[in-house]
C-alpha cells in the first residue's frame, strides 16, 4: 500500500531534481501514510459498522498497544491527524527543493 500511494511524491522529486534518497524516501512515506490510513479505517468501518468501529479501536490500542494496536491508536484515525501529516509532506518538497538538497 505505501508503494502504492508513494510513487507519485516520489516522481515529483524526480522532477525537481531532488537527488538526496532519504529525503525522497522519507517525505513519500509521510505522503503515503494518510492515504494507507484512511483505506485501513474504510475496512475497519464497512467491516463492523460506524456504531461499533471505537469498541474495536478501543480493544486494539488496549491489548496489543505494540503490534497491531499501534496502527489503530486513537489520534490515526482522526482526520485533522492525517491532513498535518500529508501537509507536512507536502512541505517537505519545496523545501528540499530550495535548499538544494
């Protein structure tokens, strides 16, 4: 799913000559993540229904916080929490771009 959602982030870099691979890598997995967590929380909701979703969160992040209950802590699934992250690598790029990294 990274791969999936990443490989545009990354062909804009290209574009602007962004040669330096750990800024690439680094801001295309900011990109893509809001996108792989979004696409997590549709399943989760089309799979037990908006009324029971925070029940399942709730036991994820409670007994398992660090395997799988990490991807589904409180703030993941919160859209303001995927908009700063997708901003941010948004932000990334012109940065690196004007100081020519």
């Amino acid at each position: 799913m990274i791969v999936l959602f990443a490989w545009p982030y990354n062909l804009c870099a290209n574009l602007l000559g962004i040669d330096n691979v750990t800024i690439k890598y680094a801001g295309a997995f900011l990109f893509s993540t809001p996108f792989m967590l979004t696409i997590l929380h549709g399943h989760v909701t089309m799979a037990l229904g908006a009324v029971h979703r925070h029940h399942y969160y709730k036991w994820m992040h409670e007994d398992t916080p660090l395997t799988y209950g990490l991807l589904f802590h409180p703030i993941f699934v919160k859209t303001r929490f995927r908009l700063i992250m997708l901003v941010i690598s948004l932000m990334v790029l012109p940065t690196a771009y004007l100081l020519g990294i």
